[in-house]
C-alpha cells in the first residue's frame, strides 16, 4: 500500500477542550495528527473520520481518550493503540486487562520500565517502550528576554498527610512493606518500583498480584514522586525560583521560591521562552523515560537541569545539565553556576535542540509507527 492510501485515526485530535495535564492530550493528539501528515498519510481525528465514512487503517490515541470507541474498532479487525503518557500501571490499567486479548490491541508505553511488568501480568499484550514527540510548530523560540531565572512546572501531592492516613488505614504488614518500598526508592532513585520489587522477591519471596502491585505501586509512586519535588525546591532556598502549578504549593515552598498558580499548556511555551533554567525533576512512574518536558524546553532552545537519569543522559548527553536525584546535595550550587555562565547554558541549549529536532518530533514518532503498519497491512 502506498502512503497517500493509508489513512490513520487519530483518538482526541482536535478536541481543544482537553485539559488533563494542562492540555498536554490535546497538544499531543493534535502533534502527533500533524507528524502523519507530514510522513505523507491521510491522517484525521477519529471523530472525522465517523462524520467522513472513512474508514482508518490504524487508530492510535493517547491515555483512554475515546476508549467507547475502541470495542467497535478491535471487533472490525482494525489495529488500535493506546499510547499512554504516565506508566500503564498508574492510571487506564484495566484497559490492558479489558483489551489484552485482542490481537489487534496494542499498548506504548512512555517508559521502558513497563515493559518487564506489563509481560509478566498480560503475557498476551502487544506493546512497546516509545517516548512521545514535540511539536515544533508549537514550540518554537521566540526573541524574546530570558526574565525568568529558574521555573519549575507540576502539581504537587500532600503526600506527608496521605501517608499519615495510609498508616491509620492500613493492615500493619502491608503499610510496614511499602514503606520499605517506599525508603528503597527514595535512596535509589534510579531504580524502577518494579526493580525494587524484584529485589525484594529474591530477598524475602515478595509475591505480588496484579492487584498488589498497583495498590502499592501507586501509593509510593505518589509520596515518592512529591517528595522529590518539595525536597528539591527546597534545597534551592536562596534561589528565584518560579514555580507554576496547584496551590498547595504554598504549603511546601521555601520563602525564596515564588509561586505562580496554574498554567494552561499553551501558555507554558512563553514561559519556558522567557526562562533561563528550566528544572526537570521526573517522577517515580516514569523512571528512565524521556519527559516531554525535556523535549519542550530543549525545542526552544532552553537550559535543562534534570535530576541524573540514565534514559536522559543516554538521549542528550551533555547537552543537559543533572544534579545528585538523591539528596539534592549540589543542584544550589549547579543552578547559580549555570545562571552565571551564560555562554555554556546557551551553547548547552542549542546543542540540546538539535538533538531534539532531529530525533524527537511527532514526525519521527509517526516514521517509526508507520513502518510498523506499512509491513504489517500491504494488501489492506
């Protein structure tokens, strides 16, 4: 089949109404609906292509977005894929265990270390690590002044309150095993709750269903996750620091640090133009993914300053700066030094933007999936 027959459907492609991570599933339909067109195909929004008669040869959508449609779809023998944007375990898992079956169902996931425990419990699913894009239309550099010294970009848990409640609620056993997860990971960021729960299976037999292993997944990846977040802001005391998200940031922040409510997705790429650092902490979930953080900033040719993960340094080498994800112990120090050196922030910055361009836009991300499609429908 050649390209201009294939025709793709893109779930949530157009619906601007989307707001879940800051309009992050709008943005990203939109990007990656814009990435198969520039590869040549048909592509449109699922809905379109309902009111058009078209019929996809491939539909492909971000989180659950449109999941009533997806039943209709695996039925008529069409490929679907669910590509999500936290871990398969985090958020949409009884999805895989809905679909697991179909052998036209597939799964992406946004970090490697999903690929091991989504085997394990659906041996049957179909699935593959692939980090998401970035949308060079939408993120472009502007001539703007850089008046923002450092910003950082997320919600933040009460995950001291959360825990104090896990430990009244609780059976004494489970709440004792995760939060020995829980201190595992907070000493040994670069490890996966998945490989921390192998450790612990060689070392006192720890057996996990299904249903364990969210359960507990789920509550360290939360206080893991925000604990790193308030710890990091607040080994950054003395530094201006702009923090945009929810208000309970004002519980946890330090006096130096500012912070600047909410912030819709589109209005982030003004403020990432306008900053000279931007702080990427990833969180617990996504160990050794690609954050689109990353991609973003590093498309408008902004500074990163990442926590040490290997997927980064593996993805961008030194074009991105990284502090100690353990104890924070010299990211103070790393961050005055970057704002002082403004000729190696900057020579980092367009270093890290090349690698972007060329390796991680919707359109690399589209060549990849349709070399997949095009060998496995060639007479569709």
């Amino acid at each position: 089949m050649e390209r201009k027959d294939l025709i793709i459907g893109v779930h949530g492609a157009g619906e601007t109404g989307l707001k879940e991570r800051f309009g992050s599933v709008s943005a990203f339909s939109d990007g990656l609906k814009k990435g198969f067109e520039q590869c040549g195909v048909q592509a449109y929004s699922v809905k379109e292509c309902v009111e058009q008669s078209k019929n996809p040869h491939l539909t492909i959508g971000f989180q659950a977005v449109e999941n009533e449609t997806w039943q209709t779809i695996l039925t008529s023998g069409r490929p679907n894929i669910m590509w999500t944007l936290d871990s398969a375990f985090w958020k949409n898992t009884e999805y895989l265990d809905q679909f697991a079956n179909y052998d036209n169902f597939v799964v992406f996931n946004t970090t490697p270390c999903d690929n091991e425990p989504i085997g394990t419990f659906f041996p049957k699913l179909k699935h593959a690590y692939v980090p998401v894009g970035v949308d060079l239309d939408m993120w472009k550099k502007q001539d703007t002044t850089k008046d923002i010294d450092v910003v950082f970009m997320g919600r933040v848990f009460d995950y001291e309150t959360h825990m104090q409640d896990l430990k009244k609620n609780m059976p004494e056993l489970v709440f004792g095993l995760m939060m020995q997860i829980y201190e595992l990971a907070i000493k040994h960021p670069a490890l996966s709750f998945w490989q921390i729960s192998e450790m612990l299976k060689k070392h006192i037999n720890l057996q996990l269903d299904i249903e364990q292993y969210l359960l507990l997944f789920r509550h360290v990846g939360l206080m893991v996750t925000h604990k790193k977040r308030v710890d990091m802001l607040k080994a950054l005391d003395g530094v201006n620091v702009k923090v945009f998200g929810n208000d309970l940031w004002t519980k946890f922040l330090p006096e130096s640090a500012e912070y600047m409510g909410e912030c819709d997705y589109r209005d982030s790429v003004d403020i990432i133009n306008r900053s000279k650092i931007v702080l990427s902490s990833i969180p617990f979930q996504l160990t050794l993914g690609i954050p689109d953080r990353i991609l973003n900033a590093s498309a408008v040719e902004t500074f990163v300053l990442s926590n040490d993960v290997k997927s980064v340094e593996l993805a961008y080498g030194s074009s991105v700066g990284y502090f100690n994800g353990t104890d924070f112990s010299d990211i103070k120090e790393k961050t005055e030094y970057f704002l002082n050196n403004e000729d190696e922030r900057t020579e980092k910055a367009k270093a890290a933007y090349k690698i972007t361009t060329e390796n991680h836009t919707w359109k690399h991300r589209a060549e990849a999936i349709l070399q997949i499609v095009e060998v496995k429908t060639p007479n569709h």
